[in-house]
C-alpha cells in the first residue's frame, strides 16, 4: 500500500509553494514570441500584461493571440464548440495591454522580455524596471544567445534575475531552456522551473553559456549547411531533405534558418561567435 512520508508532504507542499510564486506576469515585447508567451501564461490562468510601445504593435499581437486561440480550440474543441469559444474569452480575459512598462511592473510577479537581440538595448529596459519592480518581483529574458550575467549586470536583483528561453512557436513547442546565472539564487531558479511547468512546457536546466544547449548546438549545424552549398557540394533543397529524411528533422537546416529569419540567426550567431571565437562559429555572411 502506498503511503505519503512527511518529507513527501514537504516536498508537494514547497512545489504547490513554488508555483503559486507566480501569479502576475509581464511579458514585455509583442512580436511573435512575446505574444506567444502572454498566450500560454494566460491560457495556464496568469495574469498577464503585454507591454510594447505602441498600440498598434498590440493590437495586431491581441489579433494573433485570438487567431492562434482559435486554431487550438477548433481541434481541442472539435465536439463542442461552445466550450471553445468560451475557452478563448476566457483565455483573452486574462490577457490585458499597455505601452508603460515602469507602471505595469509595479504590481508583477514575473517580467518576461521577448525585446530585439540587443544586449545595450536590454540592459537599458532592465535598468529602468528595476528601479519601478516590487523586491519580489522576478526578472527574466527569452534572449536565445545573450549572457543573462550581462543583461542583469544592470540591475540590483541579480540573486532574482535569470533565462527563460521559449521556442518558437511557443503554443506549440513544449520545451524552455532554464538558465541560472551564477547569480541566481536556487529560490529563483527552482520558481522558474515550475513555472514552466505551470505552462504546460518541459522545462530544461542550463548553465549561463553561449547558446545555451540548443542554439549551442544548433548555430554550428546551420553554418555548416551554408559552408557545404558555399562549396558546392550540395543544393539548398538537397541538403533540406537529405536532413529530413536521413536525420528526421522536421525541417532542413536552410528552412530552419528562414523560418527563423536570417536577422535573428545573425544576432545569435554573432553573440556566440563573439563569446566562443571558434572555427565552427567563424561569421558568414547571411543577410
């Protein structure tokens, strides 16, 4: 017969603790991943604010929110509609907008940046959200390359400052890349792992390395792939599918690469090239 030890009660308590830590959260940036966030965080019963600059940018990411909604729910809802579109008002309820960051995070639990690749630019929103955020109140950036030690070098809350990296598209995706910087507390750290898993995502543990794991390994295989075409040894639809259906990958690594968008892959591969300065990351000229 099983049975529940106190340390078993300790344990469900400190993570049913864990996730309640997390109620309210920012997430700053409406571009397809910010928006991406605020749609699982509130579909998961968060709060959420989504924070931008305009009000245009945010309305095209509320219209995003609820077209992506509604192709969840017409699979998850097949049999009753009904239930589905209340599922996406539901879900739209807990989703509100705004262009003042310093105002939102005063009340936030949780300020998620999902900016442009740009470490000055970073660095500059975080500096001013420090001086507005509650003590409590957990920073963390979804930058897929960036040292989160730099991000957070400025602001006062480096023990309550670390990565969460989301992939694209995150309603779908279910991994996160945790990243714990040498200073994060392990209070931090673990509030963040059950976050993610509050979501509905798969949380994995990386330390604050250039690329982290997937970019880490992922950057060198797609720079190799435009070396081989470079050299002639192969087409770019040949080596597209020579990975499909000889790696099994969902996509080829020059279909990965647009997907992605060959800005983003610049500034990832310009900040580990820059951080790791070896052959496999030696700059090619993608744009």
């Amino acid at each position: 017969m099983a049975f529940i030890t106190r340390q078993n009660i300790r344990s469900l308590s400190s993570s049913a603790a864990l996730r309640a830590a997390i109620k309210h959260v920012t997430v700053i940036g409406g571009g397809l991943m910010g928006a991406g966030i605020a749609q699982v965080a509130a579909s998961t019963g968060h709060s959420v604010v989504l924070v931008d600059t305009s009000e245009d940018i945010l309305k095209k990411a509320t219209k995003g929110i609820e077209a992506s909604l509604k192709r969840v729910v017409k699979k998850k809802f097949a049999e009753k509609p009904e239930d589905g579109e209340a599922f996406v008002q539901k879900v739209l309820k807990n989703i509100s907008t705004s262009t003042d960051a310093a105002s939102v995070v005063q009340g936030t639990d949780l300020v998620v940046e999902a900016i442009v690749e740009n470490l000055k630019v970073k660095q500059d929103l975080f500096g001013a959200l420090d001086k507005a955020a509650p003590q409590h109140t957990i920073f963390t950036s979804n930058t897929s390359s960036l040292p989160i030690a730099d991000i957070a070098s400025s602001t006062a809350r480096l023990d309550r400052f670390g990565g969460l990296h989301f992939f694209n598209p995150v309603p779908m995706m279910k991994l996160v890349e945790v990243i714990k910087a040498p200073a994060t507390s392990q209070q931090t750290f673990d509030v963040l792992l059950e976050f993610s898993k509050a979501l509905g995502k798969h949380p994995v543990s990386c330390k604050d390395t250039p690329g982290f794991i997937v970019n880490r390994l992922l950057v060198p295989y797609m720079l190799e792939a435009v070396r081989l075409h470079e050299r002639g040894h192969g087409s770019k639809e040949d080596i597209d599918v020579a990975m499909k259906l000889g790696a099994g990958y969902p996509m080829g690594p020059f279909e990965l690469l647009d997907y992605v968008g060959l800005d983003t892959s610049k500034f990832i591969i310009d900040g580990e090239h820059f951080e790791l300065s070896i052959p496999s990351y030696d700059v090619i000229e993608l744009c």
